[in-house]
C-alpha cells in the first residue's frame, strides 16, 4: 500500500463513517475531563482561598463547558 | 434461619474475594520488588504470540489451514478495520505493527483470565494497562509535536470558530483532555473491565466451592447449582469482555494517533 504509485488520499464515504462512530468514544473523556479538570480547579481555588462554594461551580461550569464543546464539535454539521 | 448461622453451623466462614487475592508474588518477595503471577503470565503470552505468529506465517499457502486464517482475521481486524479507517489508507500501515501487538497482547492476557491453569487476567493489575497506556500517549504526543512543533501542536488543539471569550477555558478542557483523561481512561477502563469481571468469576465460583462443601447444610448445597450456573454465564460473558477491551483499546489508542495526524482538527 506504502508504495503504490496513486495513493488514494481520501477516505470514501464507509471509511469517514467509521471515523465518525469511533469518535465518539472521545466524547466520555470530554465530559469526564470537564467535571474533574474544573472541579478539581475549583477545589485547589477553595483551598487556598478558604472558601466552600468554588468546587460547585467549577463541578457544573466544567459539565456545562464540557457539554457545549462536544456540541460544538460534534453536534454541528 | 439466617446466612450467618448457616455459616456458623458449617464451622468455617466464607471470606469473600477481594483486593488481595490478586497480589500473588511467586519469588524474590523479600524486598519491594517481587516476581509476580501476572508477571509471568505477561511473559508467557509474548512468547506465545511470537511463535505462534511466526509458525502461522512461515509457511503460507493460498488456501489457508486453520491456523493461517485464524491469524489472518485477527490481522485483518486490526490493520483493515481499525488502522486503514480510522488512520486513513495514507499514513496507517506504519502503526499496524504497533497496534497489532497492542491488540495481541492484550487480547491473550485477557483470554488468560478464564483459561485453565493461567487463570489471571494480567491487566487486572493496574501497572500493566497503565504502561501501554503510556506508550500510547507517547506516541500521539510525539507524532503531533513532530508534525506541528510544540507551539503549534498546542494550538491545534482549539478548532477554528470557538467565541473568543472561551477559547482560554476550552483550550483548558483540551488540554486536560489530552494529557489527563485520555491516558488514565484508557488504562482504567481496561484495567477496571478485567479486575470486576475476574473478582466476581472468583466470587461465583468460591461461593459455590463453599456452600457445596464446606457449609454443610443442604439448602446451601442446593444453592451452590445455580451459583456455579452463574459462574459459567458470566464466565462466557467475560470472553466477550475481554474481546471487546482488546478491541477498544485498540480503536482507542488508532483514534488519537488519527487526531494527531490529522490535517484539520
């Protein structure tokens, strides 16, 4: 395949929809990346700073974040 | 009449599996360091592959035996299914050795959960999923900064068209994506599918062991028919399992060396 002389640089129409279906799975890593990743910030941000309330908006901000940019990127054509 | 007192009355307590019944050093346990069951087992399996892909390779013939087109579906699945549509017929066949040997181990190390006499699925302990996790998050980092430079690799990392106020939290979000909880879901999810499946084979099939010999009450030993019934289901429900971990892990790891290769985000 390597050497073939015209190499077909365009997947067809089944390849890209495989693609597709397997992209999906990278949804699970966003959602998990923004209630944690943001949560987490929050929590470190209410440690320092002594207060309670930050973990929370950082937990919702994070999935809401999280929710909108996998629609973003994956839900508008 | 109570469980307990059924326990009771048999003289012996069932302990249920746990944690520790999957740390089984076999020598050299004085120190830290210690030669452990999936230790060998992990060895075991490379050495199986190689001969066994070097036997079904050597002699190859048009209409193939058995062996030969074992080994070629599983080939097949790998550099077709997964490398060539996800990767792209351009770039793939340069990671089909890396994800076939992925695919390979991993799927026998699993099959080694229900096989008699391996029977530990060596990815049940976490340093074994996490170290090819880690070679997968190698490469698709290296790949992309090689193909932009490490600025311009972080920078691809936005897709065109965000709302400039959020890009800086976005660019956040990608980052802890991609450094974070791409490498540890991928190490979890196949560490957590083996460890679960395996400890609950272990609970079925020792409850029964139990209640059939030593609870010595006979509602207990009836009772132990349908739970070995149960072992045997989840042990075939297991080989799915394993098949499919294989198989996703696989996927997974094609899938982000595709993003990094890829010409738009």
């Amino acid at each position: 395949m390597a050497d073939d002389p015209t190499p077909d640089r365009t997947p067809d129409a089944e390849d890209r929809g495989r693609l597709d279906e397997s992209r999906a799975w990278n949804i699970p890593s966003y959602l998990l990346a923004g209630v944690l990743g943001f949560g987490g910030l929050g929590w470190v941000l209410d440690r320092l700073l002594g207060t309670d309330f930050i973990v929370g908006i950082g937990i919702v901000g994070g999935m809401a974040l999280a929710v909108y940019y996998v629609w973003f990127r994956y839900g508008t054509p | 009449m109570s469980l307990g007192l059924l326990a009771a009355a048999g003289g012996e307590t069932f302990t249920a599996p746990g944690t520790e019944d999957f740390w089984q050093p076999l020598f050299g346990t004085s120190g830290a360091l210690a030669v452990t069951r999936p230790a060998v087992v992990l060895v075991i399996s490379a050495i199986i592959i190689m001969v066994v892909l070097s036997v079904a390779t050597r002699r190859l013939s048009i209409v193939p035996g058995k062996g030969q087109m074992l080994t070629e579906a599983t080939y097949g699945l790998v550099r077709n299914s997964i490398a060539r549509d996800i990767i792209g017929s351009r770039d793939f066949l340069r990671f089909v050795p890396l994800l076939f040997s992925c695919f390979t181990l991993i799927l026998l190390n699993n099959l080694f959960g229900i096989i008699p006499f391996f029977q530990y699925p060596t990815m049940a302990r976490i340093a074994f999923p996490l170290v090819l996790a880690l070679v997968v998050f190698v490469v698709y980092h290296y790949l992309g900064i090689k193909r932009r430079g490490l600025a311009g690799y972080l920078g691809s990392l936005l897709p065109p068209g965000l709302p400039g106020w959020i890009k800086p939290l976005v660019f956040l979000l990608e980052l802890i994506t991609y450094f974070i909880t791409r490498p540890v879901t991928l190490a979890l999810r196949l560490f957590g599918n083996m460890f679960a499946g395996h400890l609950l084979l272990l609970l079925f099939i020792t409850g029964g062991e139990y209640m059939l010999l030593h609870s010595g009450s006979l509602g207990l030993q009836i009772f132990s028919i349908p739970t070995f019934g149960m072992g045997v289901v989840m042990t075939l429900f297991e080989l799915l399992v394993e098949f499919l971990q294989a198989y996703i892990f696989t996927l997974l790891a094609a899938l982000y060396i595709a993003g990094s290769l890829a010409d738009e985000h």
